[in-house]
C-alpha cells in the first residue's frame, strides 16, 4: 500500500480532541456490530469532512485501525485542503476510479502518517455519482473493509443536496447527523433525518458541530441526543 504524506494537516486542540474523544466513546458504546458508519449533515459546509477526517484521526490514536472513506465522488477537496500526496508524488487513485471498474480496491487503499488511519480518496467527479455509488463494487468494498478495519468511516455529501447519502446508508451499520449550530431549521433538519430513517440506517446520532462555547448548556438540551463537537 502506498503511504500518504499531509503537507497541511492542522493540530487538533484540547477542546476538540475532548470533543472527539466523547464521541469515539459514545460509537462505542452503540456496539461492537457497528463498523461502517456513515456521516451526513442537511446541507453543505456544516463540517461532515472534517468531523469524519478527525474522529479518524482520534481512532487511530487510541489504537483502532480505521479507515476514511470519502463518497463525495461530485467533487474530491480532500486532496488539495490536506496537501495530500505520495513519497514520490504519483498520481493518487480514488473511489470513483474503483467504482467504475478502472482500479482494484487495494490500488485505490493508502495507508497514511498517521498510525492505524488509512485513507481512500474521491478521484475525480463523475457523471452518474448516484448509479455508481449504488453498484455492486460498493458493497464488495464495504465487506472487505468490514473486515480489514476495526471502523470504516463513509464521508458523504449532504442529504439535504443530493441523494447520495441515502443510496450509501443501507449498506453501512449506522449514520451520524453533522448540524451546523444554528444554520438549518429544526424541521429540515427533521426532514433529512427521517429520509436516513427511510434508508433504513441505524441512527447512532448527531453531532453538533461549529458550537459556542457559552451556548453549549442550551444546545445539550435542546438536541437531547447530540455530540458535541467544536
Ligand atoms: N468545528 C469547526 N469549527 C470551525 N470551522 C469548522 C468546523 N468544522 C468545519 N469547519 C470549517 O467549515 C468548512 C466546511 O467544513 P467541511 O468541508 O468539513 O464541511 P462539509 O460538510 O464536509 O462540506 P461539504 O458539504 O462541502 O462536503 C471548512 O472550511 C472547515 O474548515
Ligand atoms: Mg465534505
């Protein structure tokens, strides 16, 4: 497996790796039999990527071997946000090269800096996300990261946008709502979640993302079921 190398991968402070930490202990807690999970927010830009990349990255730390998986095959920004490449700067293959039966899972799979965090990217943006994602080379993925990793974590665009979420959700164990503080209304955001409910995803939860800090009290009651993350 070829190892990827970040020129741009920020530290994670105190409050955040708290943050991340709780929420590593709440998955915990929903059961070993869940290891494919599935992130999505309402609309885009509430943090998806960023919440998923970083619980990864927590993951690892404490010893899990997981893997993050980007499905936002419209449009690939990991790459370029991480400063993402190869030792010797190769051309890096994604999902969307694997989906379309032009690579083999294993030429699609880095392993990364950091320890116990691999990582498969978007490639590049296809016509047809939504029937590609749907194909058999998906759930042949998953199976096999089902049982490589300990946690296989799927990024996907928002379900609020595009469909994609909802084609991906029955084939993972569980889904997490990322909600921006304060962006979407409460009946959209129900909306979204009863649209994963219809997939017939397991709920593990949401996570509250882009938080202040002096609302926190309010926002913990006033989503009974959320993560927080800041
Ligand atoms: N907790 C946070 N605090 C501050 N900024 C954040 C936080 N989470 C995400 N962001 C910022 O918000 C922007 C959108 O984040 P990100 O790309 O993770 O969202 P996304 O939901 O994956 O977006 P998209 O729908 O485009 O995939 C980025 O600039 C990111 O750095
Ligand atoms: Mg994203």
């Amino acid at each position: 497996m070829e190892k990827i190398v970040f020129d741009k991968l920020e530290e994670l402070d105190y409050g955040v790796t708290e943050a991340l930490r709780t929420l590593k202990t709440n998955i915990q807690f929903c059961g070993d039999d869940i290891k494919t999970i599935l992130l999505t927010s309402s609309i885009p830009s509430e943090g998806k990527s960023t919440v998923t990349l970083n619980l990864a990255r927590s993951m690892a730390a404490s010893g899990q071997k997981v893997i993050y998986v980007d499905c936002d095959i419209r449009k690939s920004v990991i790459v370029g946000r991480l400063g993402a490449h190869t030792e010797n700067r190769k051309k890096i293959f994604g999902l969307s090269h694997y989906l379309s039966g032009q690579k083999r899972l294993e030429e699609v799979c880095y392993s990364t800096e950091v320890d116990g965090m691999d990582m498969i990217f978007a490639g590049p943006s296809v016509p047809n996300p939504t029937e590609i994602l749907g194909n058999h080379y998906f759930e042949e993925m998953l199976e096999t990261l089902r049982n490589t990793y300990d946690i296989v974590l799927l990024d996907t665009p928002p379900l609020g946008s595009v469909i994609d979420a909802a084609v991906i959700a029955p084939k993972a164990d569980g889904a997490i709502l990322v909600v921006e503080q304060g962006k979407v209304s409460r009946r959209f955001i129900k909306a979204v979640k009863k649209q994963l409910e219809n997939s017939g995803v397991k709920i593990l939860g949401a996570v509250l993302n882009k938080i202040e800090v002096k609302k926190q009290g309010y926002y913990k009651k006033y989503y009974g079921n959320a993560y927080e993350y800041r």
